[in-house]
C-alpha cells in the first residue's frame, strides 16, 4: 500500500513537463503563423512605396473649351405688317330662280339655256305660245273702244242737257218779267187778276223745268263720270294683256352662268314654274372666316374692315390666278361652328383673267395689324417660349423678350438692343450662359426678311386702300 502510493506521488511531475513542452511548440506555431503573414505585408507595403516614388509623374492636360458654329441674325427694329393667310369659299352675291310668268305651251328656246352656259343680258331665254295672249289683247281693246265710244255718248248727252238748260232759264227769265208786268197792270185795274195768275202759274212751270235740266245734267255727268273710270280700268286690261303678251318670252336680266335648267321646247308650264338658275357673273363674293383674336386685333388699330382690299387666288391647273377684292360687310353673329366672324369680300373684276364660278375653294392673303419697332425672329431663336440669345464677345448671353405678335413662322418681339447685335437663330443644345459660339457666316439680313421688307413697304404705300 505505500508503494502504490509513492507511485502516484511522482507521476504528475512528468506530465507537467510534458504539457510545457507541448504548450511551447504550439506558441511558437502561433508567433510564426502571424509574423510571416505581417512580414509578407511589410514587404509588399515597402516596395509598393517604392514603386510608387519611382512612378513617372504625367503632365495634366490642359482643357480646351469648344466653339458652336451657329446661325446669327441682326437684331434690326422695324415697321412689319405680316401677311394672313387664309381660306375661303366664292358665293353669288345676286342669284334668281327664273320662273314662268305666264302659263303656256314652250315653244322656243334659247341657245344659252344649257347648263353652265354664260347668258348675256337681254338674251331670250324662253318663248312661250302667245296666241291667247294676242286674243286677250284683241279682246281688251275692243271692250276698251266700247267705253270709249259709249263715253262719247254720254258726253254729248252732258252738252245736250247743258243746252237745255240755258233756254230753260232763259224762259224763265221771260216768264218772270211777263208776271211781273201782269202784277203791276192787275194792281192799277188795267188788266184782270186772273192774267195775273195765269202768268205766275206759266213762272211756276218754268222754275221746274230749269230744275228738270239742273238734274238730267248732273245725272249725265255723273254717268260720264262713271264710264270715265271704266275706261281706265279696261286701259289697265289692255296694259295687262299686253304685258302678258311681253311676258311670254323669258329675257336675262344680268350676265349670267345658266343652272339647273328644266325648261324645253314642247313642255307646258303653269305661271311660276322653275325655268333655271341664274347667277350674276359681275356679281360674286367671296366668304371667310377670321378668328376672333384675328379680329380684334385689327380692330384695335382701325375702326372697320370694310374697305380694306385683300388678294384672292383660284388655283385652277398648276398656277392659281388671282383677283382683287374689297371687303364689303361683316357677318351679324358669330360662326360658331367656324370659330369666328364672316367677312364678305367683292371680287373686283370677277370675269378677268378668267370668270371665276361660285363654289370655289380659295386662298386669301390679308395685311394683319401694323407692329413698330420691332425685331423678326424666327422660331428657332425662341428658347422656353420667352428668352433669346445674343452674343457678346463670342459668349451667348440670355434675354427675356416679350412677343408682340408673329409674321407668318416668325415671331416678332419688343426689346430693346442695340444696333447689329447678333442674335442666335439656330437651335443649340447646350445654349446657356456663356458658351462660346462663332457665326457661320457674314451676319446678312436673309432673303426671307427682304422679301418681307419689300412687302411691308409695298403694304405701307396701299394702306389707304
């Protein structure tokens, strides 16, 4: 028992020394472990440096800042009057719907009764079978030479009476101076009472008998007087009838384009019968529409449109042909639909360089209202609807600008700049302050805008019409 004893005593020594041993080799297994790896990053770190000194230093580049070729125009305030383009419709200002004034059997024709021809006035267009209206003339006539005959009558029956009545009165006369006479002898005895009264019976007699006459000459003047207006009423039956007889044939009133024909020779038509259209050739309009911004505007400068003289072209063929015409009135109401105000305007010489026809689908060229003062750009000098571009020293530099009003696809703007300043005309991407820029070429006014000029000053001199 005390060996065994001794025995464990001695053996935890030994294993103390072995587990140092073993606890040193695995420190050193550690040191190792993180010194080479620290090692390692020396190294690297130590001749990274000095790669990094040895490294050649490049030049830094110098920056260069580039040149926008551009379009420019010269910023010139003047007088412009731009032109509206506008479209309409030609429509007849006279046009008729012939009709027959008689009733009858047609019996002739016209050679310009086609249609689309072109009448002249007083050509015949109709004729119509007078002989009943030659009858009606005969007729009227012959009731008229009755009244006239029976109107003799009556005025020597006037004369007669006339007559008798101036011998009645002139008996009476007679007869009184005879009764006065016997009056004056029955007083002084010398003849009898009864001569007396005899006498103013035979007065009596002659008195009624002027009366008799007073009456049979007014009631014969009073028949004359009535056959008189039956005279003028069957005068009026031989006016009639003889017009009736005019009225059988159908006569132009105006130079005419023919339309809508429905009368030919062998038809029988009743009074008012549709014979054609007629539509005035001296007489066409042409009708259009302007806004009621187009409208105002102008108003704002003149009192009335009426007067004012416009271009018309008809294209008809490859070049269209143009007339003048003179505003003549404006609608009374607003064309919904269309979006504005009519104006009717009067083709001046219709007929020349070609008759023009109603119907036609038109061009219209009217001056706008004047504008002073100001400069004419083109759109693509307008950047975010309000600002230009000038340049100054080679730089652009941008300006608000207020637009006053547009020439066409220019737009016209109030600002004052000073004499030849270039403004920028194309459209530039990287348009901002300062950017460098050159013109493309001389600054010159472009041949649009001397086009313009030439029609502004041309507009100027023919203001008045």
């Amino acid at each position: 028992m005390p060996t065994r004893k001794a025995h464990s005593i001695s053996q935890p020594g030994a294993q103390d020394q072995a587990s140092q041993k073993q606890t040193g080799a695995h420190l050193l297994l550690l040191f190792l472990k993180v010194a080479f790896p620290v090692a390692i990053l020396a190294a690297a770190s130590v001749g990274y440096s000095q790669l990094k000194t040895a490294k050649p230093v490049p030049k830094k580049p110098k920056i260069i800042e580039k040149v926008w070729s551009v379009d420019v125009i010269k910023a010139t305030a003047k007088r412009v009057i731009p032109t509206l383009h506008l479209y309409g419709k030609t429509v007849s200002r006279r046009q008729v719907e012939l009709r027959a004034l008689v009733a009858g059997k047609i019996i002739k024709t016209g050679p310009g009764l086609k249609e689309g021809a072109i009448v002249k006035a007083g050509e015949m267009l109709v004729v119509i079978d007078d002989f009943d209206y030659i009858g009606a003339i005969r007729e009227a006539k012959s009731f008229h030479e009755e009244a006239n005959a029976r109107a003799q009558e009556m005025s020597a029956n006037v004369l007669l009476e006339q007559e008798n009545l101036k011998f009645a009165q002139a008996q009476l006369a007679l007869a009184q101076k005879d009764y006065e006479r016997a009056l004056g002898l029955s007083k002084r005895g010398t003849v009898s009472k009864k001569l007396a009264d005899d006498r103013k019976v035979i007065l009596s007699q002659r008195a009624q008998s002027v009366s008799t006459h007073k009456v049979n000459l007014d009631f014969q003047r009073a028949r004359l007087k009535g056959q008189i207006a039956v005279i003028d009423r069957l005068k009026w039956k031989v006016d009639q009838a003889n017009r009736r007889l005019v009225e059988t044939k159908l006569i132009a009133p105006f130079d005419a384009y023919v339309n809508s024909v429905s009368a030919q020779v062998g038809r029988t038509v009743s009074a008012n019968d549709k014979v054609a259209n007629l539509i005035d050739i001296n007489q066409i309009d042409v009708r259009f529409v302007l806004t009621d911004a187009q409208y105002g505007r102008i108003l704002s400068q003149e009192s009335t449109l009426v007067g004012r003289k416009i271009t018309v072209s008809w294209k008809v063929g490859d070049k269209p042909i143009q007339y003048t015409a003179t505003i003549k009135r404006i609608g009374a109401e607003i064309a919904s639909q269309a979006g504005g105000l009519e104006i009717y305007a009067s083709i001046d010489t219709p007929k020349n360089p070609l008759p023009l026809r109603t119907g036609a689908f038109v061009e219209i060229k009217m001056n706008d209202r004047e504008y002073k003062n100001v400069i004419q750009v083109p759109q693509t000098a307008l950047y975010e609807g309000d600002t230009i571009y000038i340049i100054e020293e080679g730089k652009l530099k941008p300006i608000k600008v207020k637009i006053t009003g547009t020439a066409g696809s220019d737009s016209l703007i109030s600002i004052n700049l000073p004499p030849n300043t270039k403004i920028l005309s194309s459209r530039l991407s990287l348009a901002g302050q300062g950017v460098k820029v050159k013109p493309r070429s001389p600054v010159q006014p472009s041949q649009k805008e001397k086009t313009i000029e030439k029609r502004d000053t041309t507009a100027h001199n023919n203001k008045g019409l």
